[in-house]
C-alpha cells in the first residue's frame, strides 16, 4: 500500500495510509495527542516511581520518545518494551521532525539510537531508560503480570478490528501486573466492551485536539 509523510494540525509529522485513510498517529497533532493520550493520562499516574511499559505498535518511536524525555522530569525508571509486526523504514523515519518540533536537538541521538537498536535486544538508552523493540504480531503477545503500563496505539478499529478483539485484549490484561493500566486513544463502544469481558474496570475520558473521548483500563484487583 502507498504510504506519505503528512504534516499534522500541531507542526509535526507521521506516516498516513490513503487506502486505509488511516495515520500513525492523529492528524490533529501527532504530538499533542501522544502527550495527552499517553504521558497525561498513563505515565504521569506513575509519577517517582520504576515501571515497566509495554507499546502496542511502536511505529516512528514517537510515544517512546516522549516518555523518554517525561521519564527524568517524573523521576522514573523505565523498562520500555515496543511492540511492532511491521517496521518503518529508515527512509520514513529520516522525514519525522519530532525531535525538532518538540524543541529537544540535544536529544536527537537518544532519538537515532532507539531506531538504530537491534531488535530483540535490550539497549540501554541512559541511566534511567532501558528499550526493546520486538517484531512481534500482538497475537504472539504471551507477557504475563510484568507491566505496569501500557500504551495501546495500534492501527483505528475501522480498519483492523481484529486487533481490538476480546482475545487481545485478553493478552493485554495478563501482561499487566494487578493495578496496571492501559490507556488508548479509542472511545468505541465494542472496544470498551472487550475490555470489560476481559476483567478491566473501564474510565471514559476526554480525548486529546479533534477527538472527544478516549479510554482508560485499569486491571483492578
């Protein structure tokens, strides 16, 4: 399928799928919806302390880069785990102006290094900051009560349920240690319902610029 660089509503960029009229990320701002979805409303609830996340669809490293940089202001550890079937190819990832829309150049060979890491193998990023990159297909998801967090960014309903489905989500709420929590842009009512099935406890909450809602899980025990 074709695939281009788009620039988002907020400056920055992603990868949009015109056959699927499906984004990497929000078109409304790639950044401003990964730090409302997934820094304001999963990470900072961890606020001082050493967690483990798991990323659902790891893709350009946006959402891993954000944490990064929230990681030292929150005075976290983190054990980051990205998941992804299909990596972006290197080509893709030169044309994201993330690092220089976020106003961080210093920080642009944090941002190389968690591309240029090998998968399958954990790369210590800094001091407080630990990666791995797994292609993996979320069916082969087998985690079991290690994360505390995570960050369910895959590809819209619309256009792969089949990754929204109970089974998955089931995956989800094993990998999760009691009280883990997981947070998604979506707001569908079948989503929230394969949540439930599985054992989550369910928050509906405002979703981030040109979205009205958004959901978080929590595995409570």
């Amino acid at each position: 399928m074709k695939r281009e660089i788009i620039q988002t509503s907020d400056g920055s960029t992603t990868i949009h799928i015109p056959e699927w009229k499906e984004s990497y990320h929000s078109k409304h701002g790639a950044i401003q919806e990964a730090n409302h979805v997934f820094i304001k409303n999963g990470l900072s609830l961890f606020e001082g302390r050493d967690i483990a996340i798991m990323e659902i669809g790891f893709g350009t490293g946006l959402n891993a880069f954000i944490t990064f940089l929230e990681s030292s202001k929150l005075k976290q550890n983190i054990d980051y785990v990205g998941v992804e079937a299909y990596p972006v190819s290197n080509e893709e990832l030169a044309a994201m102006n993330y690092v220089a829309e976020l106003g961080v150049t210093s920080q642009q060979s944090i941002f190389d290094l968690m591309h240029q890491s090998n998968w399958e193998e954990k790369c210590i990023i800094d001091g407080h900051f630990d990666l791995t990159k797994r292609k993996q297909l979320f069916d082969d998801i087998v985690d079991e009560n290690y994360f505390d967090l995570i960050y369910f960014d895959a590809f819209g309903y619309h256009v792969q349920p089949d990754l929204w489905s109970t089974e998955i989500f089931r995956k989800m709420y094993s990998a999760l240690k009691d009280n883990g929590v997981l947070v998604t842009y979506a707001a569908r009512g079948v989503v929230k319902r394969s949540m439930i099935e599985v054992g989550f406890t369910v928050e509906k909450l405002a979703g981030p610029p040109g979205k009205r809602e958004m959901f978080r899980a929590t595995k409570k025990i």
